[in-house]
C-alpha cells in the first residue's frame, strides 16, 4: 500500500463529541464536503438530519514530501481539480453514515469520492482501530458486485459479534448462494 494512504484522518462533521477526534484545524473540509457531497446527495435529507454520524476520511495534501521512491503521490491517485478544490492541509477521500452499536458499528452508508483506489475498505478499517469495534454493512443491496468480495471478511465479522449474517446483513443472501 501506498505511504500516502496510510496517511490519512477521521473526522466527524459535526463538531467532534469525543476526544478520539482531538481538537484539529481541519479548513475548508467540512464546509466543502457538505455543499458539495452532502446537500446535492439523494440521500441528503438523511445525511443532514443525521450529521452527528457523518464521518469523513480526510487526507494530508502535504504527505508527499516523504514519500518512497516507488510510492505514489496523491496527484498520481486523485484528479487535480480535487485537490486544489481544498485550499488548506486536508481533502476528504470517503464519507460514511454509522451508527455505533454495543457490539459492532453498523455501516448505513459509504461512498468514496475517488473510485478504483479502495478507499473504502481503507476507511473501515480504520473506523474498526477508531471504535475497537467491527464495522459491518447493514445493507448492501445497493452494490452487492462491491460487496461480494469482500463476503469472507462479512462472515468473520459476524462471527466475531456471535450473529448470522442473515440477521445482520440486508442483501447477504444474494451473495451467499455464489
């Protein structure tokens, strides 16, 4: 994996409840995000009424500078309208909608906002490191092609927390039968 992926922060949209998150300068990041991800989203109503869930993968435009010689620079991954768009340190790579269970964070909704580079699974895994918590899908109708890949990685999760898919998981039986 690239060292610039790896050099990548969690923030909250709204701003954050808990010390997890510290108390960080993070510019024009959310302004942006909600203008323009958030308010043009078909699910916009749900995303601004649950804004306390709202959580952006942001990444260091200033990352570069120390970068391997094989690894890739963000302006080799993401197009540079994207990044200029972001005029302090950090750009937003991926948004999700979670809800924080006992036993595990239920994934409402994900989106990466540059597609082909996993930044996805990138950001699940480290909401699992942020919460201690498995994060796992509650629906994937909406793209059971991404979410069959990743059918092994579901079932231990759902393991984990002691409960079937099926119980957990709306669309998992479309990806079980394959």
């Amino acid at each position: 994996m690239d060292h610039v992926l790896v050099d990548t922060s969690i923030i909250q949209m709204c701003e954050p409840k808990s010390p997890k998150f510290g108390i960080k300068y993070w510019g024009n990041v959310r302004e942006i995000v909600t203008r323009d991800y958030i308010v043009g989203h078909m699910n916009s109503e749900t995303l601004l009424r649950c804004l306390d869930n709202v959580y952006v993968l942001v990444a260091r435009r200033d990352s570069e500078g120390y970068l391997r010689p094989d690894e890739r620079k963000w302006s080799d991954i993401l197009p540079v309208d994207t990044i200029q768009r972001f005029t302090d340190s950090y750009f937003p790579i991926a948004i999700a909608l979670i809800t924080e269970n006992e036993d595990f964070i239920a994934l409402e909704w994900i989106d990466a906002l540059v597609r082909g580079c996993n930044f996805a699974q990138l950001f699940i895994r480290k909401l699992e490191k942020l919460f201690y918590k498995p994060v796992i899908p509650v629906d994937i109708t909406p793209n059971i092609a991404y979410w069959k890949h990743y059918k092994d990685d579901l079932e231990e999760k759902c393991v984990e927390i002691k409960r079937a898919p099926l119980d957990v998981i709306t669309g998992y039986g479309e990806i079980q039968d394959e």
